[in-house]
C-alpha cells in the first residue's frame, strides 16, 4: 500500500460517518435566532421570543466548534440564522472561518436587507459565495410573505453581491401554491438576466404559524414544467450525489440557471451529508429532529477536545434515516427554521 492510501484511509477512519454510512461533511451554523424580516412560512409576526445573549454561542465557541469539525473531514460551512447580517462585525467570523485548513466551501445565506452596503467586506474577508432568499418579484406579495415592504432594498442586495463577485449568487425562494407558485416564469427570466441560480424550494412544515398544509406545497417538477413552457430546459450534470437542488440550466445558453430542492415531493435523506449547529449550542442532526444535542453544555463546562470529539460522534450516529413529512405519524418540531437555522 502506498503512503498516499495508507493517509486516505487514516482520514477514511477519521471522518464522520452516521450508522447508515453516510459520511457528514455540511455543518449548518445558526448565528443568531433574531430576525429584521416575518417571513410568515418561519416567524410569527408578533411575540417571538430571543434565546438570552448569555445562551448564543460566541465567535470563540462557533470558530472552536467548527476547527473540530473540519478536523473530522466536514469541508463545508454555511452560516445562517435568523438572519446573520444581524450579528454584530460578522465579517470577522466569516475571515476567521475562511482560514481554518481543510475547508473547502464556505457560504452565507441572507435574506440581503443589509448586503448592499457589506458585499464586498464580506468577499474581502473571505466569502466566495451566497444564497439570498427572495420569494417574491412582486412588491406587494414580497411584501405579505415577509412582512416587511423591502424588495428594493433586496434586489439591490443581490446586484452588489454580483458586482462583489460573489460566486455563484444563488437565490432561494419558497413557494407557495395560491401565494407565490405564479412566479416561476418571472423568477426563471430573472435568473438569465441576472446570470444567477433561482432555486425554489417547496414549503416544509417547519412554520411557527403552524400553518403548512399539503395543499400548499407545489412540487419543483410542475415548476419545472411551468419554466420549460417559456424556456426550454437542459439538466445540469450533478456528480456530487448529497446536493440538496436538481438543476437545469437553459438551452439556449442564456446565462443563469433553476434548480429546484424538492424535500417532501423528492426526499434526498439517503445522501444526506447535513448537520446543524443552532445559534444557543445544540447540534441537531436533520432538520426536522425533535431532540437535540447540547454541545455548549460540554463547551462550557471546559471538555478536552477528546471528549468533545467523542460527543460529536455519538451525536452523527444518531442521526435519522430520514424525515417523516409524508407519513401520517409526523411530528413538526417544536424549533422553527429560524431557530434551526436553515
Ligand atoms: N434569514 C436568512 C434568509 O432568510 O436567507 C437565513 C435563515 S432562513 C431560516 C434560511 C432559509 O430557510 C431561507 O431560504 C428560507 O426561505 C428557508 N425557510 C424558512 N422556513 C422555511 C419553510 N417552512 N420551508 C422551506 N424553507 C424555509
Ligand atoms: Fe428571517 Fe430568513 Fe426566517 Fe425570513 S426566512 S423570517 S428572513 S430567518
């Protein structure tokens, strides 16, 4: 055996696996649980309590998290939230981050309020890409959606996440059948003028409203067919089988692309390669797991870096074969997406 296997299989040995096999190589870090926007398929427009600043992660703790598991082979951060452009000099995480060895992809999902202004201190300490999610081209459903009357302001986020350089932009939208599923066509036109990636996303019943209904989700392959009326489509070749969004690009070669990430109509829980972190120290292992893993708890309490590796492996190898969405005996759980961090 030569020196090059005996090392592929000594990180083989090393890198997070669940008891199905998967190997996890995404983490999800939340950063914080507050929110400027309402989108309603997440918070509730009033009353929604903060986590106490005492019981948020601090850079220290998030950076020391994530040096651990970028040791044990997860080569892809995404920072989320709430909405992470909340948390105060986050372009000193984002730098920090960038740093640790063995990362390879790091990304930042905003709902872009606040981009304008920091897209390029974002790309300048260390971000290479960003997703932005957007629901509506329509002001006043951008407006319903999310409660909040600023899709200038978004739209002009996005542009200066283009002109940073920022690469791929990709923008997430939920859809929403009776609310925003007419906006495929005008999403797809948008993406080839703007030469970036319109996801949709179909709505999870991870509301805090708890209003989610079957009815309301709007399968991404009606979408499709929708888009492909007006423009033909072509399927991007995919390799990586864990990506979450099946893309197609256009075939006239028009630049941009759709993807749709279609979780309850085509579950993708068998390549699953996520975990999260929330923003107050849980490690939770699917999306919709209603337990969680206190990891904050050990952090604090001053645990050797062998412990806490211990925990982390503990933890993967609990994570579930798959969501319930579709089975009569699903249980939402009681953390929202904002909470989670999406
Ligand atoms: N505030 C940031 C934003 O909106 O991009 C980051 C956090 S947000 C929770 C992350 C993603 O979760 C967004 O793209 C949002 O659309 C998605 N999301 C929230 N609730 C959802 C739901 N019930 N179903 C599907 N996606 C959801
Ligand atoms: Fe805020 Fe993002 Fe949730 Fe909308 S989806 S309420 S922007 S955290």
């Amino acid at each position: 055996m030569t020196f090059k296997d005996q090392m592929d299989r000594q990180m083989d040995r090393m890198m997070l696996r669940d008891s199905y096999g998967r190997p996890i190589r995404d983490l999800r870090i939340s950063i914080t649980d507050r929110c400027n926007f309402r989108c309603f398929y997440c918070m509730p427009a009033e009353a929604m309590e903060w986590q106490p600043k005492s019981e948020i992660l601090s850079y220290e703790e998030i950076l020391a998290l994530s040096e651990l598991f970028v040791s044990l082979g997860v080569d892809k951060l995404r920072v989320t939230g709430g909405e992470p452009m909340l948390r105060r000099d986050l372009e000193s995480l984002i730098e920090r981050l960038a740093r640790l060895p063995g990362l390879c992809d790091l990304a930042l999902t905003t709902n872009a309020h606040f981009l304008r202004n920091r897209a390029k201190a974002l790309k300048d300490a260390g971000l290479r890409r960003i997703t932005v999610s957007l629901d509506s081209l329509d002001p006043e459903r951008f407006a319903l959606l999310t409660g909040r009357n600023e899709l200038a302001q978004v739209l002009d986020g996005i542009d200066a996440a283009i002109e940073a350089g920022l690469k791929p932009v990709k923008v997430n939208s939920v859809v929403i059948r009776g609310v925003n599923d007419d906006q495929a066509v005008a999403f797809a036109a948008y993406a080839r003028e703007r030469g970036v990636s319109v996801r949709f996303i179909e709505f999870m019943p991870l509301d805090n409203g708890k209003v989610w209904r079957r009815e309301m989700v709007v399968p991404g392959e009606e979408l499709r067919a929708r888009i492909n009326d007006v423009y033909a489509l072509e399927r991007v070749k995919q390799d990586n089988p864990s990506e979450t969004a099946r893309r197609w690009r256009f075939a006239d070669g028009a630049p941009g692309e759709v993807g749709f990430i279609n979780p309850v109509t085509q579950p993708f829980c068998g390549h699953c390669s996520r975990i999260r972190l929330t923003a107050d120290g849980m490690i939770r292992t699917c999306l919709f797991s209603t337990v969680e893993h206190n990891i904050k708890k050990l952090l604090r309490q001053g645990a050797d870096r062998e412990r806490i590796v211990e925990f982390i492996r503990a933890t993967v190898d609990k994570k579930e074969e798959r969501h319930h969405i579709n089975d009569p005996e699903f249980v939402q759980p009681l953390r929202t997406m904002s909470c989670i961090g999406g």
